[in-house]
C-alpha cells in the first residue's frame, strides 16, 4: 500500500498562468494541472518507447560525419480516463510539429527519457531527467503573455529542416547520426539580424572568442510576473550591438549573427530553457518559433 509520502511523489500539482507550463515525469507519476477555468485535468504517463527508424551508421552512439539517423519517440499517457499515443520523429521536417490539443490544453510532447539508448548527449544537454518531458498551455493562452517577436527572419510558413545545418540539427537531432543536438540551428547568412523576441530583463555574453571560448554565445533573461523564468541563447554571434548587462525591449536589433565557429555552414544556434518551481526545463526552441508564427498572423 503506498504510504501518504509515496503519494505526494507520485503526483504533481501545476496551475494555469499566463506563461507555458513545462513538467517531467516519471512513469506511474501523474500531472494535476488546474485549467484556467478553474478544472483539473489529471495527466498520466504510462509509458515512453524510441526506436531508430533508420541510419547510415555502421554502430549506434559511434559517430560517424555525415551519418543520418532518422529516431521516433513516443508515449503512452491518460487524460481525464482516456489514453492517447503520442508520436514524435526527428530530424525530419515533422520536426516542426503542431501541439496536440486535448481536452482544453495544448501539449507539446519534447523529448524522453529512452533517447539516451539510441543517442550520446555529447553536444548540448537535452535528454530530460524523468521519463517524459511536456509543456502545456491552456488552448486560447499564448505560451506567454507578450506577443513574441520574430527572433530572426522567418521562413514562408514553418521552419524548413533543410535549414537546420545540414539538416539534422534541430532540437535533440543526430549531428553525425550520433549526437542529440542540445539546441536548434537555422542557417543565416553572415550579417542577418536578430531581433530580442520579448522584453529582457538582463542579457550578456555567458562565452565568447574575446574571453577566449570558441564561440559567441549571448543569454537574454526574462522573469515573468508569475514567477517563471526563461533563458534564451543565441549562438555563433557576428557582433553584439547592444551593452550587456542592460535590459532589452521586444523587436530591437540586437546583433548580427552567423559569423564565428559556423563549422560548413553559416548558421545560429538557438535555445530555450524555463526556470520555475526550482528546476529547470531545456525545451525545445520549435515551441517559441511556434509561438512566432501564431503571432506573425
Ligand atoms: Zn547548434
């Protein structure tokens, strides 16, 4: 019989905010996530699954360049009494998924636990800690509470996979058929702008070829007023045009980017993570880009 403490672990308690609600779990744990209008929605993860669809390696985990591994991951979770399989391929153009809407919320499925079988997490961190890891947002909630600017120029309707460096680096994508990607890259030429996606609170170089990294890497940091924190990267700047350490508005022009370290092609790296409750959740860049094209609309 499972003791009162044995209960609390196994259930995680979220709220609606006016932000994205990022959680991990384990398999036997469940999400009591209060809607907006005030509902629970119970969530429940019965079990994650990744296979290796196909590869040009010779072994698994032993990277090989210009190796391509195509991997699928999925989940099997109950919502409200009812079960759903979710299904994931990556690097493909599916990539660039549209969130599953269920039962009032929109899910976005980012990653599990069962990747680390198939990939190394030698170029980034992604893999998440528990099992399984979400972000939700009640439908008709944007993920966060400003419209969000576009970061850089936008395709023609969705991200294109080809863009992604050689078309495999998207969020957790096999660079030589072996390594989980722990950002996103989109190919720029040398000089294209970047533009600050929402207000920022503070934003600095954390790495750079001046303190003698090789790379450009700049952090911008938001607190939202509900508390939650979110950390953006982005990589392989040309020149920063602002003062770090200096709070930034939504649309500035603050770089150019796509000039150092490219490697074959020019490109800049993207990431996302969401501090709140204590812990802290690498997501998918994808879901902020979503988000861009919802507000471009
Ligand atoms: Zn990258």
């Amino acid at each position: 019989m499972a003791s009162s403490k044995d209960t609390q672990d196994t259930i995680i308690k979220k709220y609606h905010k006016n932000s994205l609600t990022p959680f991990e779990l384990d398999i036997t744990q469940s999400l009591h996530y209060q809607k907006a209008n005030g509902k629970l929605l119970v969530f429940q993860l019965l079990e994650t699954n990744a296979k290796v669809l196909s590869t040009t390696l010779q072994k698994l985990k032993v990277p090989e360049r210009d190796a391509v591994t195509i991997i699928e991951f999925s989940c099997k979770i109950i919502i409200n009494e009812n079960e759903y399989e979710l299904t994931r391929v990556f690097p493909k153009q599916e990539s660039f998924y549209e969130p599953w809407e269920i039962e009032g919320i929109l899910i976005w499925f980012d990653a599990v636990k069962k990747l680390d079988e198939l990939l190394l997490e030698s170029h980034g961190k992604c893999f998440p800690d528990k099992d399984a890891r979400f972000a939700i947002q009640d439908v008709g909630y944007s993920i966060c509470p400003e419209k969000i600017h576009a970061w850089c120029p936008l395709p023609e309707g969705t991200l294109k996979i080809e863009d992604c460096y050689r078309g495999e680096d998207c969020w957790m994508g096999p660079y030589d058929g072996a390594d989980a990607h722990g950002g996103l890259d989109i190919n720029h030429p040398i000089g294209t702008p970047l533009h600050v996606p929402f207000d920022l609170d503070d934003q600095f170089y954390f790495n750079s070829v001046a303190m003698g990294n090789n790379n450009n890497r700049w952090r911008g940091i938001r607190r939202w007023e509900n508390g939650s924190e979110w950390i953006i990267h982005s990589n392989h700047l040309a020149e920063l045009l602002v003062e770090e350490r200096t709070p930034l508005k939504r649309g500035h022009h603050y770089a150019k980017t796509a000039g150092v370290w490219v490697g074959k092609h020019e490109h800049t790296h993207f990431n996302f993570n969401i501090h709140e409750d204590g812990e802290t959740f690498l997501l998918d860049p994808w879901i902020l880009f979503w988000q861009m094209y919802q507000d471009q609309n």
